[in-house]
C-alpha cells in the first residue's frame, strides 16, 4: 500500500509518526513522510522517504510572546497565537501535501494532520486515517486530555461531553485557515461548521491509537473501530555513540536524576537553571540537565551536574534514577518504558493529563505546573521518586510491560486487515 504521513509539531510530535511510518515500511508499505522540512536529516536518517513543507515550529515556540504564554500555561491563549500562524502553515501543508500525495492510496495525519488530511483525501479521492497518542474517542470513563482535572464524583456524562469540547476547541482554532487552503488550494468546498468529524473518510477506517493499554486503559464503551497499539517507539539510528564525557559523568557516581523541559520555551532559562540548581543541592543528587529548545543553561554548574544538548531517551532513560520533564507524550513514554520514576511539570495541553496519569499509576510523585515550580518542590518530588521502593518497583514493572509490547507491529496489522477488507 502507499502511504501519506502528514505529522507536525516539536521532535516529541513527530517522533512516534517516523517510527510508524518506518515500521509500516519495513512490512512492505511505501511510505512518504510529510513535515517540516527541518525535519529532514531525522526523517531520512531512518531512511524514510521525505517530503519537506516550508516552516519551523521551533521558531514559533521561540518567540517572546510564546515564550510568555507557555510559563503562564493558558492553553486558550496558547491557541489564539497559534492561530496567527496557521493559514500560512495550512497553506504550505495543503500546497506541499497535495503533491507529495498523488498516487498514494492512504493518509495518516494525527491531531496537528488530521484536519490538511482529511481535505486531500477528499480532493484526491483516496482513504484517510486518524493515528493519535492521545485518547480522541469519547468515552465516559475519563476526560479528554485537554481537560484531565473534571471533578472525580461526576457520573461521566462530562467525560463524554468533554471529547467534542475539545474536538470544537482544535476546529474553531484552524477552521478559517481550513476554508482558505481548501478554497484557495485544493478548489474544495468549505468544510462544514462544526468541523469534518462526520465525514465517511473521517469515521470509515479503524483509529490507530499509539500508547500502552497498560498506561490508559482501554475504555469498555469503545467499540472495535479504536485499536489501541502500544507506543510507537522511535529508537535511534546504530551509529549514535554517546560522547566520552558523558560516559565519565555517569560512571562516577551513582545514577543522576534527567532533567529537561524539551521543546518548551521559557522567558528566563536562567533561573529555571538555577532554580533546579537549588533543588539538586537540596537533595544531593547528581543530575543531567538538557538544555532543550529554552536553552535551560548555567553559567555556575557544579560537578555534580552534567549538561547536554541531546541523546536518545531510549537509550539514556534506563540509567537515571528518575527523569523530570515536561509531560509530552513522547518524553512520557520514553520515561515509563525506561522504568523509572517520573516528575512531570506540565506546561499546557495535554501535559498536564500525562502528569495526572503518571501520579494515578503510583509510578512518580503528583506533578508540578511549571508556574508553579519551586525549589523545594522540586526537591521534595526528586526525594520521593528516587527514595520510595514501592513507587521505584512499579515503575519498573510497568517499563517492562510495556517493553513486552510491539505497538507499531500491531498498527501494521490493523492497516493489513483494513487493506484485505477493502480488497474483498
């Protein structure tokens, strides 16, 4: 089958789509993966083919007024300065997409793909798949993940009615931008007010989603039509060697606890350094600091910490007593796979539903928004995590069930069956 992959965001987005579209080629699929074009060396390094799209969401995080707005964690906010940008992001999508999906006979697009999907889809009458890391379905026995605080004593009836809120909250965001590329681009009409989610293309196919049942539970009022996977894990290339320094820091002591906000952008990087600075003397624990797209940096760094610019969670995760982050879905999964315990400090979106799950699992402390981070927060929940034996064994626990799954084999299968349906 040929396949469209339509994915964008930070590396933690685009990551579990790479490692799907990899798997799907490597069961005998041709695989084309639509992104950002500075995406490419990624992509390719996995050798995936790329199809580059004009525009940098980094550039987008960095700016002052988002900067702003992700340390106040105003998700309404957050969305209206990323509207400003997304008729000029639909636009490069539809324009780049529509070519990049002639001749194909599928596309899969998540959150930030699915709406560009489903309109070429439509224009170039093929099939179109929804494949998310969050729950989209509604369901009555818990809250969609934008809304993961609903008080506990309802009966459900809001659990469910919180899956279209958040559906209209994405669509009402990116619906001028939608109308614009399907007008100006593809010569569709517009689609309808309420958003595509009734369309045949949009219900038709099976829902791929890509996270462990054993994180969240598959919910009983789900019909078939849901496939929850397991993870797409995208591990890296064999020629990654870890530089020697950090080989020295971590046999010289005992295992460091990871910190990094990854893709998040803060107004002072500087305090925040010297904030965990603060913490980690507090509790006298050794650290690996990731400067990440904040540039989460010190000027006055002990011995006892280790900066870096980047390596593969897979494969530093598993040697750290514990690991603090923001909450995205990639770096939550890497985490609980690795084992360890996890310290979760939202931002906005869906963070702050991973940190709540992380907490309900018993696999790390109660999570900590960043607004509201301090140093004895802090220092309080890396205590906990890498002093309770009963936290620290569920954890491992859950890693290994998770590790025990294949999600992207059971993702390829689901598109095999969908495939010979359609065929018979």
């Amino acid at each position: 089958m040929r396949i469209a992959l339509i994915a964008s965001g930070s590396r933690g987005d685009i990551e579990p789509y790479l490692a799907l579209g990899k798997g799907l080629q490597q069961a005998g699929h041709v695989v084309r993966f639509i992104a950002h074009e500075n995406f490419g060396e990624l992509v390719t390094a996995h050798g995936v083919e790329f199809w580059p799209i004009a525009g940098n969401t980094q550039d987008v995080a960095q700016s002052p007024e988002m900067r702003k707005l992700l340390e106040k964690g105003n998700f309404i906010a957050i969305m209206a300065e990323m509207r400003k940008g997304a008729q000029d992001n639909a636009l490069a999508f539809t324009q780049g997409g529509l070519a990049a999906c002639e001749g194909m006979e599928l596309i899969i697009g998540g959150l930030a793909g699915m709406f560009i999907g489903v309109a070429l889809a439509e224009k170039l009458n093929i099939q179109f798949m929804q494949a998310h890391y969050i729950p989209f379905s509604p369901t009555r026995e818990y809250p969609h993940a934008l809304f993961p605080s609903l008080p506990a004593f309802l009966d459900g009836t809001m659990n469910r009615i919180s899956y279209p809120l958040a559906q209209q909250m994405m669509w009402q965001g990116f619906r001028s931008a939608d109308t614009i590329a399907r007008q100006q681009v593809l010569g569709l009409r517009k689609a309808p007010f309420w958003g595509p989610y009734r369309d045949d293309r949009f219900t038709q196919n099976p829902i791929l989603y890509g996270y462990s049942p054993a994180v969240i539970p598959i919910p009983s009022d789900w019909d078939d039509k849901a496939q929850v996977t397991g993870y797409w894990f995208l591990d890296s290339v064999d020629d990654w060697t870890p530089p020697a320094d950090l080989l020295e820091f971590l046999q010289a002591g005992a295992p460091p606890v990871y910190i990094g906000f990854g893709s998040m952008s803060m107004r002072n990087p500087e305090a925040t350094a010297q904030l965990i600075m603060q913490a980690l003397a507090r509790t006298q624990r050794r650290a690996i600091m990731l400067s990440g797209w904040g540039g989460l940096r010190s000027t006055d760094v002990p011995d006892s910490v280790f900066t870096i610019d980047s390596a593969p969670h897979a494969w530093l995760f598993p040697r750290m007593a514990a690991v603090v982050h923001h909450g995205g879905a990639g770096t939550t999964s890497a985490g609980l796979r690795a084992g360890v315990p996890s310290i979760i400090v939202p931002f906005f979106a869906d963070q702050p539903f991973w940190g709540q799950r992380v907490a309900d699992l018993g696999v790390g402390p109660a999570s900590i928004p960043f607004k509201r981070l301090t140093a004895d927060r802090l220092a309080q929940a890396i205590q906990i995590a890498v002093t309770d034996q009963a936290m620290r064994q569920r954890a491992a626990e859950l890693g290994e069930r998770i590790r025990a799954e294949d999600g992207i084999a059971r993702a390829a299968a689901v598109i095999q069956q969908m495939q010979e349906r359609k065929v018979g």
